[in-house]
C-alpha cells in the first residue's frame, strides 16, 4: 500500500518538472523580449535596451540573459536566515527520536502536498 501511494505521488514529477522549466523559460523570454522593445521604441541604444531588459528579469527573479548574477538578498536577511538555520539545527538536535519521525513525516506530506498543488 505504501509503495503503491509512492508511485501514485512520483508519476508525473519529470512531466511536471518539464512544464515549469519551459513555463519560466517562456516567461523570461517574454519579459526580455518585451521590455527591451519597449526600449528601442524609446529611442535607447542596443545595450541600454538590453540592461533595461536584464534589469526587468531580476526584478522578476529570473535568471539574466547576460548570466551575470545578481544576490538581491541584503545583508540582514543572510544574516536572518542563517540565525534562523541555526536555530532549527539546534531544536532539531534537542529532539526526541519519535518527534524527529513525527517531523519527517509531516515534511514528507508537505512536500507531497506542494507538488500536488503545482499540477
């Protein structure tokens, strides 16, 4: 029964992961192509356009065309999660082996739900 639950949960993940990847691909190409004709139409030279459109796919949080990386996170928020990391490691060591079960399993059920909902 609990393997026949696993596959139920696993059929379909490389088909779902295929749609995203090409929905967020379609997604920065439609921002790219948009903002940075917008920008010619404006009279803006060539590399303008293309920083105007670079710039509009990392308010997006997509991926550049130019790959260049950009961090948007500040310093107090790295600083706050890794306070928080820690934190969580340290609850995590301080616990029982029945509520670190009972913790893997409602991550598992969290994980299965988040996928469910993406469908």
């Amino acid at each position: 029964m609990l393997r026949a639950a696993l596959n139920a949960a696993n059929d379909g993940l490389l088909e779902d992961y295929e749609r995203r990847l090409n929905e967020k691909e379609v997604r920065q190409a439609n921002i790219y192509l948009r903002e940075y004709s917008d920008a010619r139409k404006a009279d803006k030279s060539v590399f303008a356009a293309q920083g105007a459109a670079n710039n509009a796919l990392t308010r997006a949080a997509l991926p550049r065309v130019d790959g260049q990386d950009v961090n948007s996170m500040s310093q107090r928020d790295r600083e706050v999660f890794a306070v928080e990391a820690q934190l969580k490691e340290r609850i995590r060591s301080e616990m029982t082996a029945e509520e670190l079960e009972q913790l893997d399993t409602l991550e598992g059920m969290e994980r299965r739900e988040k996928g469910l909902k993406g469908r």
